[in-house]
C-alpha cells in the first residue's frame, strides 16, 4: 500500500496586523478610520473597543459602541496570529498592514506620514524578527512557524518621500514587499500621472506589490439614492465586502492597464487581493473592448492615441499575481486559467472573517477551510500528479520561490 502524499507547506500571503503604533493611532482619532473605546465615553467598561474603518460601519443611528466591529486581540497580538497559524498548520504568514493603511494622513499629518511609515514598517519587521526567534525549530512546527511582512507607503506625503520609502524598505531583512490601496497617492488613483515615479521605483528595485482595496463602490450602487435606508443597515458588510472591495480591484488594475502602466513598466510586479476581484472573468470582454474601441483607432474619426501596445492576457501572465482567497473551486480555476497555476498564492484574510459565535477561538476557521477546500477541490489528482502540484504550489511553494521565502 502506497502511502499518503506528504502535506504540502501552507504560506499564507493575505494576513493583517495592526501595530501597537498604529492602534494608538486610530484611537486618537473620532472620525473615520478610527477606534472607540466604550469605557472612556459610554461608562460601560464590559463593552469591547471597536474598529470603525468603513464609512458604512459609522451610522449616526448606532451609538458609537455598537458601530464596526469588536477590536479584539487577534487583530494585534503576535501571540494570537501563532495561535492561528499553528490551528491552521500554516508554517509561514507575510502579515502586512490592513486597510485603510495610511490613506487617511492629510493635512497636517500628511507632513509626517514618511515617520509614520518608517516607524510602522520598522515595527513590523522587528516583530517578525521577535516571532522567527521565537524557537529555532523546524519549519512546520508550531514553534517553527515565521513571518514576513509587506511594508506600508506613506502615499499622502510628496513624491520623493514615497520613493524614499520603497528604496527604504529594501534594507529590512524581513519585508518581501509593499502594500498598496487602490487609492493611490492622495486618493488620485493608480492611473494618476504622479504615480508613474513610484512604478519606477518599484520596477527598478524589483519590489512586489500587494494590491489591496478599501472604497469599494459608491452607496448608491449598493443601496440606490431613496431616503429610509442607511447604508449597510440592511445587509451589514455583505455588498461593500463581497461585491464592492472586488469590483474595486478590477475597475484598478483595468484603469492602469488601459493608462499603458504595463507598456511603460513592463517589470511591474503586482499581487492583486481576492483573486483580482472578477478579472479572470472578465479579462476576455475588457480584451474585446480595447479591439473594438474607437478612440484607440487613429485611422477612425476621432481616434487619437493607441491602446494598450499588449493585450491583458499577456498581463495577467506576466506582471500580476492573484491570492487565492475567493472561497470556491470555480473562481480559483478562473484564476488559475487567467494567471497560471503558477502565479496563485493561498490566503486567509486573517483577522477578518472569523467564526461567529466561537467565543474560546479554539476552533478552525470556516473561511479558511472555504480557500484549503477550494483549491483541494479544483486540483485533486487526476492519476498523473500535476494536480497535486498545482495544489501544493498555490498552498506554498508558489508564495516561497515568488517572495524569496527563507525556509531554514
């Protein structure tokens, strides 16, 4: 009787956590992203602090401590992401900031958003370090698990500052990348010609991308513009979260490939969240679209410049990732069929997403059982072992030859 194949090393690539730092942060804010704490304004000190950070989760008809979501300490404890971990048998986490980043620094403190960044990201890769000598065993352990991080971008500064920043990071032994929201630099957007200097930044130092939405769609597309019904009131985080943060991503990507990013930057190297939203699906029509389009045309009437000198397939194939966290085995085989089974990492989201009602957080998570089922499912083997390869290479060794992952 042949033995069971080994289990193959789980990489999780899509897991956040907020700094001590950047906890003070927000709790030193009473407007959106921001934390509140009942026992300092309600006089209820049983009452859980809460995370505030979509604008849908600060209705005025819900007093500030039941607004958001409880803040409790898997959001922030190094302790409780090894706990997870271990449940989950994943050996390595690349934890990275979650939104909405520092998107939020205008004004005043957008003067200081590069020590902010630069204090975070050196928080975060000496909290890796802490973790990784935690107990020098082998990988696979509990005790032998280890973290990476992607850094995060002071992306309301000047310029300079954010380039500075990129060329910054590259000396942290532990950081395998950035993070970035949709947003771009001072909300402008991807496509906005200042970001072209920070593309170049990130082309010339080779440094991966970790593209992450956060605005979603407008409430109107969600909720229609009528009176009587407050955004999210109806159906909680289900439109914004399910459809709005994927649509978000496709809408991204599409803007920058069609603004010719890719033809400048043709080394550009991004990982898009949530399978890049519904781009697998989509990446056939918006090809067609780009054929069929007349201001692309010059020989027509009206045609004024070309499209994209290459096509999005080619893109998708060559510049972008895509992580594996979409919970089903159809949407993981359109991203595999779009990027390559060689080109999808696994994820869990984790904070996000945690059991309701499993109050000793003892047990496994059902969202990341969803991601490991999906991909089993999609790949199980078909007699000649290739699909178990792809499933061993989305579970972790794609994450480990794509971020340089240190094994030993």
């Amino acid at each position: 009787m042949s033995s069971p194949p080994p289990t193959p090393l789980l990489v999780d690539i899509h897991t956040h956590i907020y700094p001590p730092s950047y906890i003070s942060l927000l709790s030193a804010r009473s407007t959106v992203p921001y934390i509140h704490r009942p026992a300092d304004n309600d006089n209820d000190e049983t009452a859980d602090a809460r995370l505030i950070i979509l604008p849908s989760d600060d209705e005025p008809s819900k007093p500030r401590h039941q607004r958001g979501r409880p803040l409790d300490r898997s959001y922030s404890s190094l302790a409780a992401k090894r706990a997870f971990m271990a449940r989950h048998g994943i050996a390595i986490s690349v934890i990275s900031l979650a939104n909405p980043w520092l998107d939020f620094l205008v004004d005043d403190l957008a003067t200081s958003a590069p020590r902010i960044a630069a204090d975070l990201n050196d928080e975060l890769d000496r909290e890796c370090a802490a973790f990784n000598d935690h107990d020098r065993t082998l990988v696979g352990s509990p005790s032998g698990q280890k973290l990476y991080a992607f850094a995060t971008l002071p992306v309301t500064a000047a310029v300079p500052a954010v380039v500075a920043e990129i060329h910054r990071v590259r000396a942290l032994r532990h950081v395998r990348g950035v993070i970035l929201s949709t947003a771009g630099l001072r909300g402008a957007g991807l496509a906005d010609a200042r970001m072209d200097a920070v593309w170049d930044a990130l082309s010339e130092t080779q440094t991966l991308v970790f593209l992450h939405p956060h605005y979603g769609l407008p409430d109107a597309a969600y909720y229609g513009t009528g009176t009587g019904t407050a955004a999210g009131s109806d159906s909680g985080h289900v439109l914004p979260l399910a459809l709005g943060f994927p649509l978000e991503t496709t809408i991204a990507l599409t803007r920058l490939y069609l603004a010719g990013t890719f033809d400048r930057f043709p080394e550009l190297r991004l990982l898009l969240a949530h399978a890049g939203g519904a781009l697998p699906f989509l990446a056939g029509r918006v090809d067609s679209c780009v054929r069929h389009e007349r201001a692309f045309a010059p020989c027509t009437p009206g045609g004024q410049r070309s499209g994209p000198a290459r096509s999005i397939w080619d893109v998708l194939r060559s510049n972008v990732y895509l992580d594996a966290v979409v919970y089903a085995t159809p949407a993981l085989k359109a991203a595999v069929d779009a990027a390559g089974g060689d080109r999808v990492l696994f994820g869990t989201d984790h904070p996000f997403f945690p059991p309701i009602g499993d109050d000793d957080g003892q047990g496994k998570w059902e969202s990341v059982q969803m991601n490991v089922r999906a991909i089993e499912r999609a790949f199980g083997d078909g007699g000649d072992g290739h699909g178990l390869a792809t499933a061993s290479a989305i579970l972790g060794g794609n994450a480990v030859r794509i971020l340089g992952l240190d094994l030993d």
